[in-house]
C-alpha cells in the first residue's frame, strides 16, 4: 500500500513519466479497491484471468520494443507500467509452469520497455522465489522473516529476522555495490488509502460526465 500510494501521489497519468498499474490479486481482497482507478489496465483474481492478464503485460512490453526499434530508441518513453503480483507463492504453487515463463520474461525485458514487476510473498523459499526470477530484481525490500535461513533466501544474509514487528526493512541493492541498507517503513492509514482511491475515482466519474455532457450538447 505504501508502494502504491507514492505511485499514485508522485507519477501523473497517461503521459510520459506517468504511471499505470496491472494488478494481480490471487486473494481477491488485498489490491481489489485499487481495481477502479484510471491508472488500472487489468485486474485479475480467478488463474484464468491472471494468466491472460500476465500474456497481456507480455504483450504490450512487445508493442512497446517495436515502436522503439521503429524510432531508433532503446528506452521506451512513454508512461511507466507496474505489474503487482499479490503473494507469489500462489502463483508458484498452483501453476507454476504457467505462470513463471510470463513472469520470467517481463522480468528480463521489462526495464527498457519502461515496465516494472514488483512481487510480494510471505514465503520466502527458493521453491516460491525461483533463481530465475530472483536475479531480475534491482531491488529487494526484506520485512522481519521468522528466521536467519528465511532472511538469506531473501537478501543473501541474515539479519532480517531482527527487525521489529513492524516499521523497518532491510533494502538490498544488487546493482549498488551489493549494499543493504535499513529503512523505516511509512505507516499508510486505511483513511488516507481510501482518500486517495476516492479522489481517482471522482476523477473519472467527473471525466464521464464532461464526456457525456458534451455529447449531449452536440446531439442538441
């Protein structure tokens, strides 16, 4: 939520620098009141629609390396998209042979298309992470871990499981000389969430209605 919620303050929308989200939501209740904001293109809970939602991100990072290669350019320009994956090991227990090659390879090509994955798991073991995976990942943000073994899976040494309960994380930064650094965690209220979801959404009721007021303007 905290994520999301600098995601929705800092980007703008629907042009360069901006920002767009698919959401996948095995859950079904974990990322479903972001489901209605105009930055959502897709939303999906049931297998089915998580594996077509997850060929569709695939699909667009192509789109999006043929226009480059067609204007000469090896870094999309155009606005950011951010693939949420809601509890990984779901997907990598119930279909993993599904759904880890689409993963995989948004992964891998993603950046320049100017497409990010971020995943979360309560379960960090090797089988939930796949290697494949793993090693695509610029950055890794390691809440307290029941264990030093579970910290290791996660940034490749122990120490997570001394944090506190809640508000600290260790970040660990491959491409950064391989650094860990410790943060505090920004509490998101349920208040401020929904306020920001309401605002999106008046955004896109208000919209709405100029559109159909100005239809309605032109038939008269």
């Amino acid at each position: 939520n905290g994520l999301i919620t600098t995601l929705l303050y800092r980007l703008p929308l629907d042009v360069e620098g901006g920002c767009h989200l698919i959401l996948i939501d095995p859950k079904g209740n974990e990322l479903n009141q972001y489901k209605n904001l105009p930055h959502t293109l897709g939303y999906a809970v049931e297998q089915a629609d998580i594996l077509r939602l997850l060929q569709y991100a695939s699909d667009l990072m192509r789109r999006r390396y043929k226009i480059m290669s067609e204007q000469g350019k090896k870094i999309y320009s155009g606005s950011r998209v951010v693939i949420l994956i809601e509890e990984l090991a779901d997907l990598m227990t119930t279909n993993r042979r599904a759904y880890q090659p689409l993963i995989q390879h948004i992964c891998q090509m993603g950046r320049a298309a100017n497409m990010m994955v971020i995943a979360q798991t309560q379960c960090p073991i090797v089988k939930v992470i796949p290697t494949e995976i793993k090693c695509n990942f610029t950055g890794v943000v390691a809440l307290r871990t029941r264990n030093a073994q579970d910290s290791r899976n996660i940034i490749g040494e122990k120490g997570v499981e001394d944090l506190p309960e809640y508000g600290q994380c260790l970040y660990y930064c491959p491409a950064f000389l391989n650094t860990t650094y410790r943060f505090n965690v920004p509490y998101v209220t349920d208040e401020e969430q929904m306020a920001l979801v309401r605002f999106w959404e008046r955004q896109v009721i208000q919209q709405k209605q100029g559109i159909f007021g100005r239809l309605f303007r032109r038939n008269r």
